[in-house]
C-alpha cells in the first residue's frame, strides 16, 4: 500500500501549492489552457518539468504528450462521439446517412447549446432557473432538448423546509478544476449526459490526467454550499478523499466560519497532486469503529469505488444521520454499486434514510454525475 503525502504536493514539482495554485487563478493567469494546449496548462500550473513522462494510471495509462496528441486529433475516428441515434435511423439533426441496424453518430453539438449546459453549475446562475432553459430553448428532437429533459427529470433541490439558501455570486466562485472541465465541454464537444449516456463506454485521454490533478468528479459551488449548510457545523468525514480536492474546497468555501473535514483515504490509488497535507490512511469501517460510528459526523463519498463492497460497508457501518455521496445518477456502474445509483440501493436497504437531494454535478464527456444527499428519518 503506497504511503499518502503528509503534505500537498505534485510529484516532480518545486513550487506546487494549494493556497498559491487558487491565488494565482484567481488572478487568470492560465497558459495554454484556452489554446487549447493542454501540456503546455498542465505543466506550466503545476510546475513540472518540460520533458516530463509521467505515466497516469487510471483505467487506461497516457502521458501528456499523448494525451495532447488526441486533443489535437479532434473528433476523428470516433474520439467525441458522444451522442448517437439508437435506431439507427437518420433523424432531423443525424449525419447523412442510409438507414442501418447500428446506431450512428450525430453531429456534435453547437458551442451554444454546450456554454448552455456549462453555465448551469457557474456560482453566478440559477441551476433551477438554468436547467429549465436548457430544455425549453432546445430545438425539437435536438441532443440539446434530450440532455435538458434527462437533468431537469432527475433534478430533486433541496426542499424548503431544509431551509438551504443557494445564493447566486456576483464574482465567479474560484475553483480550478471547474474551469478546467468546462473547457474539456468545449473542446470535446460534450453538452452533457442524456438517457442514452448509460452505453457510451468510451472516454477520453485527458480523463486519467485531470484524475491525478484533480479527482475522479469536479464539484460544483451549489454541490459544496449544500454540503456546508447540511453539515450545520458538524465535522465533515470524507472517506474515500482520494488527492483531497473535494476536502480542501470544503475547508475553503466559508473562511469566516470554516468547516472542519476529515481526509480519510485507504491510500490504494496513486495521484500524482495532493491539495491536503492530513489525510488519515486507514480503512473506512476501521475509521468509522475508532470514531463512535461517524455519530454527530456527516458522511461524505466522493466518487465511491464499486468493487470489494466498499460502499455497502460504509454505509452498514455509519451511524450518524446524514450522507451524501457524489457519483453516477446512472446505472453504468462507475461509482457506488455495480448495476444501480446509490439512490437505489439505500431505499431498499437503509429505509430509516430518505433522499432529500440530488442535483447534477459537472459531468465529464460520456459521465452522468450526481450529488445525492440522504437523512436519517425522524423516529
């Protein structure tokens, strides 16, 4: 078991810091990215050398150079085909094409309708307000009107007697990780998931880089503002941390009154980033045995891995009363449990829960992410 950093850094980086890396986005200073020159980001933000070879190992294993290879490739032989017909039948908005019995690629579609899709997690927007636009400006039978009516179906806000205030920003909330992925919208053609979502098993050469750097799934300002006001002060356990990103957004989202969040990582997987210096290398049911079951704790799963039944075993050990859990709204089997959402699951096997909210999160080409958050009913 590999040892995690008892500080945050980036491996073959001098002058990686946390707190300098926010300050100096805050700031726009952002080589490469908008050129579309993803090497050139990468290196540069974080500080790595320019003959770096770093292998990123995720499901797949790609270099930078090679992933900035496919960048520059485009949608060639397939690589955004993101959206495509189930009948194999041309539709109004399908390429030119004879009818056939398998499936064929749709065109990509606009910037528009992707900056559409985008904007509705910017601090600045309505996601209510976003997502209903998103639908109803969407042309008939468009991939547009298709991924509005699958985020608006699924779409369950907090309800008002939670008493949850989501206010919109004046000045955009700084989180790297977000910019970064609403570029990788538009430079990968992705306008977010639909129903179909679920059987597009392919994915791009950047995604094992921004997990290194980043995480498995980006967080949204709506998500950690949901998160703070259902935590009410408690402690913040989040089992499973990975590289930190989601820890150390929550730890800055409110400096004036900040959230206590406890890193918690078995240290299985390797990141080449890591944004918090304490994360507590143990197994997550031997974490929770040590401290009173997560009582008066909230429980935080980013991203959970499916295999070892390492979610069902989290969730039996918890004793507290809220969870919350960002992943798959899907039944792809990518995070939580292999052929049903997280959602699923706790109705059938935790009845004294109840989902009291999901929302869309930022949702990486052919991903369909969601924040799920779950209360203990009252007895």
């Amino acid at each position: 078991m590999p040892a995690i950093p008892d500080r945050a850094q980036t491996e073959d980086s001098t002058s990686f810091s946390p707190d300098a890396y926010f300050d100096t986005w805050e700031q726009g200073d952002i080589p490469g990215l908008y050129d579309n020159d993803f090497r050139k980001f990468i290196l540069t933000t974080f500080g790595l050398p320019q003959d770096d070879t770093y292998t990123y190992a995720a499901v797949a294993e790609v270099t930078l150079l090679q992933a900035q290879t496919y960048i520059e490739f485009g949608g060639q032989g397939g690589l955004h085909a993101w959206y495509k017909d189930n009948e194999g039948k041309p539709t109004p908005h399908a390429l030119v094409h004879e009818p056939t019995s398998s499936p064929i690629q749709l065109p990509p579609p606009p910037a528009a309708d992707i900056a559409a899709y985008t904007n509705i997690f910017k601090s600045t927007t309505n996601t209510q307000k976003a997502l209903v636009g998103l639908a109803s400006n969407a042309k008939k039978d468009s991939v547009r009107a298709s991924i509005g009516k699958h985020l608006h179906t699924l779409y369950q806000p907090p309800s008002p007697e939670r008493k949850i205030v989501i206010s919109k920003l004046k000045k955009e909330h700084t989180n790297p990780y977000f910019d970064v992925w609403a570029w990788s919208c538009q430079n990968l053609e992705w306008a977010g998931p639909e129903d179909a979502t679920t059987k597009v098993r392919h994915s791009h050469a950047i995604l094992p880089i921004l997990y290194h750097h980043f995480g498995c799934i980006c967080p949204s300002y709506e998500s950690l503002s949901i998160i703070y006001q259902l935590a009410k002060g408690r402690p913040v356990i989040d089992l499973g941390s990975g590289n930190g990103y989601w820890s150390y957004m929550l730890r800055v989202f409110n400096k004036q009154k900040p959230l206590t969040v406890i890193p918690v990582d078995n240290g299985i997987s390797e990141w080449r980033t890591v944004w918090v210096p304490d994360t507590v290398q143990i197994d997550g049911v031997d974490y929770l045995k040590k401290n009173a079951d997560g009582k008066d704790q909230v429980l935080l799963l980013v991203y959970p891995q499916v295999g070892l039944e390492f979610t069902s075993r989290i969730l039996k050990a918890y004793k507290g009363d809220t969870i919350i859990c960002a992943g798959t709204q899907n039944s792809n089997g990518y995070t939580a449990f292999a052929k049903e959402t997280i959602a699923d699951w706790i109705a059938r096997e935790m009845p004294t829960f109840e989902k009291v909210c999901q929302i869309p999160l930022p949702s990486f080409a052919a991903k369909d992410e969601a924040l799920f958050a779950f209360q203990r009913k009252a007895s």
